[in-house]
C-alpha cells in the first residue's frame, strides 16, 4: 500500500517538474526509471506537452510525521533545473532554492514555475548552461546536497549520485534521440 502511495505520489510530481503548460497533473507519464544509486533515482518522463523529461532525485518519506517529499535536478530540452515537491504546501512556499553542497553555498535560483494541487506542491528554479554543468560537476564529487527554501531544508548524501549522473546523462540521450523521432502532436512519429 505504501509503495502504491509512493508510485503514485512519484507519477503525479512528474507532472510538475518541467511544466510547459498549465495542465492537469495527470497528463504524466512515467516512461522508464533507472536502478537507484544510493538515495538518487532517474526518471524519464512524458511531459505535458508531449516531449521527454529527465529527473534525478531523491525521496524523503517520513511515514510517521506524514512528510513525504521528492527533490533534485530536472531536465527539459530547453534548460535543467531544481525541482522541489513536497505534499506540504507550505513547505515550499519560498521565492528562491538555494543550492548548498558539503556546507558550501552553490547558488541561489529563482522559483520560476510553482504547481499546487490537492496532493501537494512543485517548485521549479531553472538554472543558466553553466550553472547547470557547474552543478552535475559539484554533484559528481560532493559528499551531501542542501536544497534550502523558505524555512524548510532538504538534504541528502551524494553518495552514488556520481552513477546516478551517469544513468541521467543516459536519460538525456535517450530523450533527445525519442523526441527527435517523434514530430507528431501525440508523441509518435508520423506515419508514411
């Protein structure tokens, strides 16, 4: 019951961390997902307006305070950013992440895209280029990761999130390859 819950609340915060549209979040698809590498997973995704997504993230699931929240990176064709989503609201009701890595701070980003839902909240803080290959090198080699936003505090070890990165960067790929082969509205290539 509890991995249900936990799939389902992974399937919806799909939905929300790359939004193209305003959409309802049950337009997500969760395509394929990578074997975990310590706490990180990779997730391909449907996007709401048809293209691939890519996820790298990581899970926090407190069954007796009721907390369950899933944040880390995201990517789009158009950029790559934070994502944070959390089943409280208020939890991510701040204007900016800030990115910390082995008690270093890494950047401060913008809340560029923020979805609230019955099930919870997403916030999304895009990051430039280099900020963002700035980042997977610092991810690659850094020991813990702080997402910090309004009061609250997500942190994770970033051992394994060098294999993780690796199996994104596979993500990336295969996104890039599948979107490239579909033109067609629904997301499948056009018939001849």
């Amino acid at each position: 019951m509890v991995r249900l819950f936990l799939a389902g609340f992974i399937m919806v915060s799909c939905s929300v961390i790359a939004l193209a549209q305003d959409k309802t979040l049950a337009t997500q698809n969760l395509l394929k997902t990578w074997p975990a590498n310590g706490v990180w997973q990779v997730d391909l995704v449907r996007l709401v307006d048809n293209s691939l997504g890519c996820r790298l993230v990581t899970i926090h699931d407190d069954k007796k305070a009721g907390e369950l929240s899933l944040w880390g990176i995201r990517w789009r064709k158009e950029s790559l950013g934070a994502t944070i989503s959390d089943g409280k609201q208020d939890a991510v009701a701040g204007p900016s992440i800030k990115i910390v890595i082995d008690e270093v701070p890494f950047g401060i980003y913008q809340v560029g895209r923020r979805t609230n839902t019955a099930s919870g909240s997403n916030v999304v803080a895009d990051f430039s280029q280099s900020e963002g290959d700035r980042l997977i090198s610092n991810m690659g080699v850094g020991g813990t990761m702080q997402f910090v936003i309004g009061a609250s505090v997500y942190s994770a070890s970033l051992k394994g999130a060098r294999e993780a990165l690796s199996d994104f960067r596979a993500c990336m790929a295969e996104a890039g390859r599948q979107d490239a082969g579909s033109t067609a509205p629904n997301g499948n290539s056009p018939k001849k």
